[in-house]
C-alpha cells in the first residue's frame, strides 16, 4: 500500500534534510519555505484524519467490546 503515515514521516524528514541546506539560500530558500509550509499543512490534516479515525475505533472498540482491524491508512 502507498501513502502510510510511515511515507507521511519520511517525506517530513526529507523535507527537513532539505531545510538544511547550507547552500540553499535566496529565492530558492524561500520557495524551499514555501514547500514546506505546504507540505506541513497538509501533513497536519493526515495526521488529524488518522487520528480521529482512530479514536473512532476506539470508541466503537469500547462500546461493542469487539475485535477491530486498525485501517490500512494508519499502518506505517
């Protein structure tokens, strides 16, 4: 499966290599913030939606007392 919030972590930390750049600077530098202020949105939002599916299955886990599989979305 593609798009596990594993690949969400390693897009994060390559982002972050690339803030690292020494030798990134002017107008590149700036356009590299921009990236990764876009990037970073919308890793929020991933995050927010694995977690609100996963307090659902807890919650559903509570009230029904049953076995539940964690969805394909949040295996890393």
């Amino acid at each position: 499966m593609r798009n596990t919030l594993g690949d969400l972590n390693n897009h994060l930390f390559a982002q972050l290599e690339r803030l690292s750049d020494e030798e990134l600077t002017g107008e590149k530098l700036v356009d590299e913030i921009s990236r990764a202020k876009a990037v970073t949105s919308v890793a929020s939002q991933i995050i927010a939606n694995g977690s609100l599916v996963l307090d659902a299955i807890k919650i559903a886990d509570d009230k029904l007392n049953a076995n539940t599989t964690i969805p394909k979305m949040l295996e890393g």
